[in-house]
C-alpha cells in the first residue's frame, strides 16, 4: 500500500505549521498520484 500524495502534503504542511512556520500549497493536481515540489526560503 503506497500513501496518497494529498495525505502526505497535508502531514507535511501539519509538521511545518506545528513547528511556527508557514506553507502553502500553490497548485494542486491528482489527490492519489503526482509529483510534489517543495520550494524552501530562509
């Protein structure tokens, strides 16, 4: 069993929200498939 993209953005931006920062998801494509592209800015 693979995890869905959708699940792991959203786990993602959940941690990166929990730590004090902000994210914010862009564009959205398939829920169940598709690249994920993480733009970091210090």
């Amino acid at each position: 069993m693979r995890i869905t993209s959708e699940l792991w953005v959203k786990a993602f931006l959940r941690r990166v929200m929990a730590d004090g920062h902000f994210a914010t998801v862009v564009r959205h494509g398939d829920n169940t498939a598709g690249a994920i592209f993480i733009k970091v800015i210090r």
